[in-house]
C-alpha cells in the first residue's frame, strides 16, 4: 500500500498545536510506517512537491500570506483537518476581532509602552513585502471547505492520533470523551 | 386522586408527581434532558431552549412544561440531538467565547453541552460582537462577552427582603444583564460567590476566588460529560 502523505502547516497559530502533534511519543515511529510527510515545518520542506492526501491547519486567517497558504493547501490536499481553537475559531489572535483593526495598529506600533520611543518616526508597518493584515482574524472554515475538526488548544495529543490512524487506515476509531476539549 | 401519574419517557414508563416538570421527573428516573438555563428549584425561564423534547409528538420545552398523565415524551432523536447542537452552536457564535482563556472553562455548562453534544466547531459564522467587561462592582466582575442571557443571576440572586439585585437592560442584540448600583456597591461576599457558581459560564466572576485553581485534568466537566449524575441514577437502579 502506498504511504499517506501529509502536510501541516501554522498560519496565525503559536505551533502549540504542532508541539502536541509531537507529543503522541513513541507512535511517531508508527506514524511514519503509515505516511510520509510533504510541506510542513516537521521536515522543512516549504513548497508543495506532489499531490498530499491529508493536510494539518494550525491557526486562524489573520492576514494575506495566510489565505494564500490555506487556498493551497486546499487545492493540494484530498482531506483538510482543522487543528486546535485558532483553526476553528480564530483563538486568542481574534481577541482583536472586536477592535477596529487602526486602534490594534496603534497600539503597537505608536502607542504600546514598549514602542512609544522607540518608533519616534511614528511609522506603521507598510513595506509592500508585508502581507496585508486582515480586518478579523477568520476561522479557516470561513474561507475554504474544512472536511474535520479537532478541538482543543492544544488538540490532545491522543486526539491528534486517533484522528491520523482513522483517516490514513481507514479504520473506524472511537474518540474516548476526556480528549475532545475546547481549552 | 392517585398520588403519581403514569407518564412515558422514551418507551419507558415511569411515575411522576402531578405539577412536576417534565425535566424533573425524567431526572428523578435516571433520564438526562441536557439543560442551560434551568435550575433545579428555581422557578423556569424556558430561555434556552436546549431542554426541548417531543411531547406527543409535538416539541416543547421540558423545563416548562408539566407532567400530564398519559404524556408520551421522546427526549432523544437524531433530529432534537442536532437541534440542540444547532442551539449551543448558536450561543458559541453569539459571544464571545475564548474558551482557552476563561476561568470558568473545565467548569462551564455551556462548553460542557459542547462535549457531550460533541460540537466539534459550530456551523455558523462567528460574530464576534463588540461587548465590554464591567469591572466597576467591589465583589464581582461581569463580562458581557461570555453572557448567554440565561438570567440565572436575576432569578437566584435576592437579597434578605426578596429584592432583585440583577436585572436586564436594553433589547433585541443589545439586551444585557446589569446590576442595580446601591445593592451592587453592597453586594455580600456569600451573595457574590452564589451569584458566580450560579452563572453557567464565566460572565460572573467572583473576586475572593482566584481563576484556573484546579488543575486541568480535574475539572468538573473533564472526565465526564455533563449529566452522568443523573445517568448513574439509572444504572444504580437497575442493577
């Protein structure tokens, strides 16, 4: 049987969510019997080399680069798993959704306590080498079709397994209450 | 007149006390109807809507609705089980609930419904409404973020003379709970901490208390879903 191939990826996410992928231990050398890995921050590789049949959101959409990133995962991915409350809801990055995005921009680059002599040019970021920062930070479901999602910030390690060992055996899992979690 | 009336709850039948709520009964018979805004004992609001079941067919809310003899209740089906997902969907995408950040969460009615309803994430677009947090009260903190209206607060909270010390104000999406300002600058510290455990969600937080106390792992809510107390009922009994 050929190998699953995944991808991952963080857009407006900490890596937490890829922190407690790694935490699945031990499994990870049964992991990689059942799928080989493509784009992603696990083996480095940035561009997408061929066609994958999982792909790993961590994070939510917060600025241009991210909905780029997310359309081509889309477009490269058979199955899209949102992982962790960013990918879901937006997460402690959306804690910004319900301030008006100039007021954000101020506070940190013109009037935050660490910022405010230090930027005496009063400048906000506006190289064109910037992704353009999104009004909201949007739950990736908001933007592109997401096929699964799994809670939790992190999502439990054993979460993160079960899932992975269902999709790429095709084997029907039973996710034992205490692992679903929204915190 | 018989003391119980005979009623069945999911093609079982059971006894029940005339005047009771349907909820009440089911639960004194092991029977689980998940619930938000109702309070056992307290008079019901019939807010949230989560308690809905069949009642000969029809839906109605169980925490409102009184028992009548002959009653034939359907309280599971794959339809009243997404409906209520749709309602507590509804609720997530309302506020704003940063789960990850709350104090209230491992102890939160709302999120526990989330797990046992399994809400994976809502199918709704979020709102993320502009509401602030009043931090002006000496014993409590109120954040309008985290509200679901279940007016808990209003109906539990009186002071000695049976006076309201919560109420609402404003209307349609701007309706929120407020507190009145002489009882709320006087609010006891025994009155504060009721009105906090209470609040099925973090809105009401009481000062005396310090936040994310428990450790994860033995939080109310962590290892078992909301509404195994009653279940057990059932499992005693039978055996």
């Amino acid at each position: 049987m050929r190998k699953k191939i995944i991808a991952t990826t963080s857009l407006a996410g900490c890596f937490g969510c890829h922190m407690s992928f790694l935490d699945i231990d031990e499994r990870i050398l049964d992991l990689i019997e059942l799928v080989e890995f493509d784009k992603s921050p696990i083996d480095d590789i940035k561009k997408f080399t061929r066609e994958c049949d999982i792909g790993l959101i961590e994070g939510g959409v917060c600025n241009s680069e991210n909905v780029e990133v997310l359309k081509e995962f889309r477009r490269h991915c058979k199955v899209l798993v949102s992982f962790g409350e960013c990918a879901i809801m937006g997460g402690l990055p959306a804690l910004r959704n319900t301030v008006p995005i100039r007021e954000c921009f101020e506070e940190a680059y013109l009037h935050g306590p660490s910022v405010e002599e230090a930027n005496e040019e009063m400048i906000l970021p506006n190289d064109e080498e910037l992704p353009m920062i999104l009004d909201k930070v949007y739950p990736c479901h908001e933007v592109v079709k997401i096929d699964y999602f799994l809670p939790g910030c992190p999502p439990r390690a054993d979460l993160i397994w079960n899932t992975l060992y269902a999709l790429v055996t095709g084997e029907e899992v039973k996710i034992p209450y205490e692992v679903i979690k929204y915190d | 007149m018989n003391e119980f009336i005979t009623i069945t709850i999911d093609d079982q039948e059971i006894k029940a006390r005339p005047g009771e709520y349907i909820v009440a009964a089911a639960r004194r018979n092991g029977i689980y109807i998940p619930t938000l805004c109702n309070m056992p004992g307290v008079h019901p609001a019939g807010s949230c809507r989560i308690c809905t079941v069949y009642v000969n067919g029809r839906p109605m809310t169980s925490c409102t609705t009184p028992v009548a003899e002959g009653m034939e209740i359907e309280t599971r089906s794959s339809d009243l089980e997404d409906f209520r997902r749709s309602v507590v969907e509804l609720l997530f995408i309302e506020g704003n609930h940063f789960c990850p950040a709350c104090e209230k969460s491992g102890n939160c009615e709302l999120q526990a419904l989330g797990y046992r309803l399994e809400m994976m994430a809502p199918r709704y677009p979020y709102q993320f409404p502009e509401r602030d947090i009043d931090a002006s009260w000496p014993k409590l903190i109120k954040d309008h973020n985290r509200c679901v209206l279940c007016k808990r607060c209003i109906r539990t909270i009186l002071d000695e003379e049976g006076h309201h010390i919560f109420a609402f104000r404003y209307r349609g999406h701007n309706l929120q709970i407020t507190i009145d300002p002489e009882y709320g600058k006087n609010l006891t510290d025994e009155l504060a901490e009721k009105a906090a455990k209470n609040c099925p969600v973090g809105s009401l937080l009481y000062r005396g208390k310090h936040g994310f106390e428990t450790p994860i792992g033995q939080r109310k809510y962590d290892k078992e879903p909301i509404g195994s107390d009653v279940e057990k009922l059932k499992k005693v009994k039978v055996s």
